[in-house]
C-alpha cells in the first residue's frame, strides 16, 4: 500500500476516493523509563526509551489505518498526516490519518 503527504502519486491516477481513514493508540510512560529520562535529562543526551515508544507507536497507528484503508478497498492513502495529543499525566494519544484511494 503507497502512503503520502500529498494529495497526488507521481505516475498513478486517482480512480476512486473511499473517504477519511484513520488509526491511533494512546501510550502510558513506564516509571522505569521515567528514572531513565530524568539521569538523561540531567547529562543531557537522547532519551532512547521514549523515542523507541513514539516510533512504536507511530507504527500501531499507521498499521491500524492501513487495515481500515484496506477493508475500504484502498490501494493507498494521500495526504497522510500525524497528531498528537496529551490525554493525561504521562499518557499521549498519537493519531494517523489521511485519505484513502484506490489508484491505477
């Protein structure tokens, strides 16, 4: 399945357009992680633990808007944007969205 940011594929034709389809997971840190980032945070340096959680969770959330793409009968999604959004202390949602396609 081709994912972009734009609204266009170079070389392919937009033959249908199903609609918004979308994908999210909302994460809590771990207190372990937390002790982590706070010696990072005094050293400085990236803090490995939560990069390896957002891209985690980037992933789960591009995955679950492929599947609603798919059961659509996409063959891509365009204008594919990411969010996200502080839900409570030491839990984040990220959010995948764009526009499903079937091209040729």
């Amino acid at each position: 399945m081709i994912i972009t940011t734009s609204s266009q594929i170079a070389g392919k034709e937009i033959k249908k357009t199903f609609g918004v389809v979308r994908g999210n997971t909302i994460r809590a840190r771990h207190i372990g992680k937390d002790i982590l980032a706070v010696f990072k945070n005094l050293f400085g340096g990236e803090i490995q633990e939560y990069t390896k959680l957002l891209a985690e969770s980037r992933d789960q959330s591009i995955d679950r808007m492929l599947e609603e793409a798919k059961a659509l009968g996409a063959n891509a999604v365009v204008d594919c944007r990411f969010s996200t959004s502080y839900l409570m202390a030491n839990a984040a949602e990220i959010l995948v969205y764009g526009t499903a396609v079937y091209v040729e």
